[in-house]
C-alpha cells in the first residue's frame, strides 16, 4: 500500500534514508548529515511524501515536488528510496508509477530527475523502463565515495504519454 507519509512515519522514514544518505552513492546529501537535518531534507516544505507499506512497516518512501518555481513549476520531480532489504521486490516502480500519477492528477506536464547518479545503474534502468530518457549528462558532476568522480544524468518523461 502507498500512502500519504504522516509525522509519526518518520522514525521508519529515517530507517530508509539514513543507510542511503551515509552510504552517499547516489543522493548529494552530506554524508554526516543529522538524523534530524535527514528527517527535514525529505519531509520539507513543498514536498508531499509518501511511503510503501507492508504489513505495518515501511519499506520505501517518496517525495513529489515542483521542480522548479515559477515558469517551470509545471515539471516534478521526485526522490525515491527502498528499504535495503526489500530491493528487487518492484517497490521503487510501484513508488515511480504512482508519483507519475500523483503528478499527472496534481496537474504537472511532465517529470524531471535532475542529478542521477550515473553509477547507479538499477535507477536508470528502472526509470528508462518507465519511459524517462537522458537528456543531458553532467561529466565528472558527482564524487562517488568508493569510484571517484562520476557523471550525473538529467532524465525526462512527458507525463501525457
């Protein structure tokens, strides 16, 4: 089941985001980010968040919002993260398909992930599979902790498709 994130998920949020955030092999987040700083990054103003849950627990989470203000406040965008030890169970596609929704009814154009982490090839699978494309290529833009500097992909999808 996906549903509307509430404050008292935050403590299984945490669970899903903490590992990714101090692994730092695909988000720009500082690796010694505070749990609590962590907790505010996804759960900020202007994202509605989300959570998969099974059984009473959580086993991923998303964030949808605008990706941008103003004139390009027609375009979403989205991170999305799953529990460790519930990947290759199609969570994250169930997370993307319904955000692709989420936004679509929200009245959103189309959906851009800005900085995808090149090296993290299941995410670009998955998301060229969900009918995103690269459209640009950030040479050397991330510092992997273990591979040094990689590139990052810009990745697009209309959402009238």
């Amino acid at each position: 089941m996906i549903r509307a994130a509430t404050p008292a998920d935050g403590e299984g949020i945490l669970q899903i985001i903490e590992p990714v955030f101090r692994a730092g092999e695909t988000y720009t987040v500082p690796r010694n980010i505070s749990r609590a700083d962590a907790l505010a990054y996804w759960m900020a103003d202007g994202h509605d968040v989300f959570v998969f849950e099974e059984a009473g627990r959580i086993l991923g989470t998303y964030f949808l919002q605008a990706n941008q203000r103003g004139g390009g406040a027609h375009v979403a965008n989205c991170g999305y993260m799953t529990d460790q030890q519930a990947t290759g169970r199609g969570i994250a596609r169930a997370m993307c398909l319904h955000s692709l929704d989420r936004a679509k009814t929200s009245g959103f154009r189309a959906m851009q992930f800005n900085f995808v982490v090149s090296t993290n090839e299941r995410a670009v699978r998955l998301w060229e599979s969900l009918g995103f494309t690269i459209v640009g290529r950030l040479p050397e833009a991330f510092l992997h902790p273990r591979l040094g500097y990689v590139d990052a992909l810009v990745m697009f999808r209309r959402l009238s498709e």
